[in-house]
C-alpha cells in the first residue's frame, strides 16, 4: 500500500500572499464580468486560470463585491475554510 502524503497547504504553489488581501472578504458567485471597460479578461487568485467572455476560458466564479479580485471553484473549494471568507448573494 502506497503511504500519500498530504501536501500542506501552507507549502501549496497557488499561495502568493493573498491572505494580505483576502483573508475573511465576502465573496459573491456570479457571472464574470470585466472590472473596466478596456478589460477583457481576469485570472483566478489562486491558480491563474482565466476569466472571461470568450469561449473556453472560466464564466463563472467568485469575486470579491467590487468584482476586482476573482477565485475559481477548485480554488474557493481548496481555500474556503483556512481565508474564511463569507458568500453574498449577487445584487
């Protein structure tokens, strides 16, 4: 029988700091939409993965209120209960 360890997240690739500006936010999840007007895409937080209207990339996914920070659903799912962040219903 094979003995997996389990990576820690603390020592996770995705982990860049972003507990300095996410950590406990209120996430909404929605429809992507660019944050201004010459924008024409976004990247999750996290991993990079893109955001954006064209086909193949993510449409989806949760954002902080402002719709400036985006986190894909692999992500949030990994992430959700050490940044314990709080979800919103969009407006």
């Amino acid at each position: 029988m094979l003995n997996k360890k389990k990576t820690s997240r603390a020592n996770d690739w995705r982990r860049q700091g972003q507990e300095r500006y996410l950590k406990g936010v209120s996430l909404i999840f929605r429809d992507y939409y660019p944050y201004r007007q010459n924008w024409d895409h976004d990247h999750c937080e996290f991993c990079g993965a893109k955001f954006s209207l064209k086909e193949g990339d993510l449409h989806k996914g949760y954002s902080t209120k402002d719709g400036y920070h985006w986190i894909c659903n692999k992500c949030f799912n990994d992430f959700k209960n050490e940044f314990k962040w709080e979800l919103e219903q969009p407006q």
